[in-house]
C-alpha cells in the first residue's frame, strides 16, 4: 500500500515539535559568540603574533554566526523575545572584546572604550526598566540599527588593518593602510556621539510615547 501523503494537521504538528528544537538551535548560535569573543580577546593580546593570528578565524566564526542565527530565526520563523535577548546579550561581548583589542593595538584613549560600554549597558537597562521597549525600537527601526552597523563597520575597519598588517598583506599598500586607519580613527571618534544622540532620540519618543492623554 502506498504511503499517503501527509495532512496539513499532520504538517502542521510536526512543525510545532520541530520549532523547540529550532529555536534552540538559533540559540546556540547566538551563544556561542560569548566564549568565541573571550577566545578572541585572549589570543589576539597575547605576545606571540602567531598565536595572534589564530584571532582571524575567530573574528570570522563569531561574524558568520551573527549572520546566520538572524538568517534561520526569520527562515524557521522562531524569533522569540528571548532570542532577542540572547542576541543582544552576545553581540555585546564581541563588541566589547573588539573594543578592547582596538584600544590596545592602535592606543585609541580608554575612555572611548568606556563610553561605547556605558552606551551599551545604557540600551540594556532602558529595554529592562521600560515596558513596551521593542514597539519603540520599531518606531525608531532605522535608528537603532544604523548605530548597531556604524559599530560593526568602525571594529571590523580598525580589526582589518590589525589582521592586514599582522599577516603582512602584500596587496595592501602601506599608504592605503595608512589612509584607513586615519578614517577609521575619525569614524569611532564620531561613532560616540552619534550612539548617544540616537539613544537619546530613542528614549525620548518611547516617553512621548508613553505619556497619558491630557483631559480636558
């Protein structure tokens, strides 16, 4: 006797016992940027430039991962808010860790580290002590996410001159590397405020948001 075809009750239970096991899966994509970015700060300020450049296929696997857990949660269709919090909660401990490697390999000022920091802490605690925090994101979608890119691209410009010079890249001139680090130096330098100001933006639309109607 042929087998008949599947239901759609059928289909769709057997998506239902699969997405668990999906979620769990984006979420230890996500999580594994967590010891990834630890390994990463580890070899990259060791002495040895070979253990050093063991931080290339780091950086690669932990950006890989930011791509792809983003990819299967829209495709699986299991974007949860924990998922947004596991993310979020991971995509800070590489930023922090590249933060740290960038100050310490091109002596950017430590404060500049301590302000993207605080700017990060500040967003987390704004998400957890305001209810209703991800209908303002919404609102303010380009926003948030135009700070989150801008941090990406300033790390990975500064974090590919370091890789560029480490693996004494030959296509790469030395006054093109030159010209890179000079604008990536005045990027992270407008990166601050840029951070804070869109922050700003966005606590302040989340309170208009918020207040009551007035009675007349």
């Amino acid at each position: 006797m042929l087998n008949e075809p599947a239901s759609n009750g059928n289909l769709k239970a057997g998506n239902v016992v699969a997405r668990p096991r999906r979620s769990l899966i984006v979420n230890i994509v996500s999580i594994s940027r967590i010891p990834l970015a630890a390994m990463f700060l580890f070899v990259t300020t060791d002495r040895d430039g070979e253990i050093q450049k063991i931080g290339l296929p780091i950086l690669i696997f932990i950006i890989s991962s930011d791509i792809i857990d983003g990819i299967l949660a829209r495709h699986w269709n299991v974007a949860t808010a924990r998922g947004h919090v596991i993310d979020g909660i991971a995509d800070r401990s590489f930023y922090f860790a590249f933060a740290f490697v960038v100050c310490a390999k091109f002596n950017l000022p430590w404060l500049w580290c301590y302000l993207l920091i605080l700017r990060e802490s500040l967003l987390l605690a704004s998400r957890s002590a305001f209810p209703n925090w991800s209908k303002t994101i919404v609102m303010n979608n380009k926003l948030a996410k135009s700070t989150g890119f801008l941090t990406r691209l300033v790390l990975s410009i500064f974090l590919g001159h370091y890789f560029s010079t480490l693996y004494n890249c030959k296509f790469i001139s030395a006054r093109t590397l030159n010209s890179i680090l000079i604008f990536a130096k005045i990027s992270a330098l407008a990166l601050i405020p840029y951070s804070y100001v869109t922050l700003f933006v966005i606590v302040k639309s989340y309170i208009n948001s918020s207040k009551p109607l007035s009675e007349d």
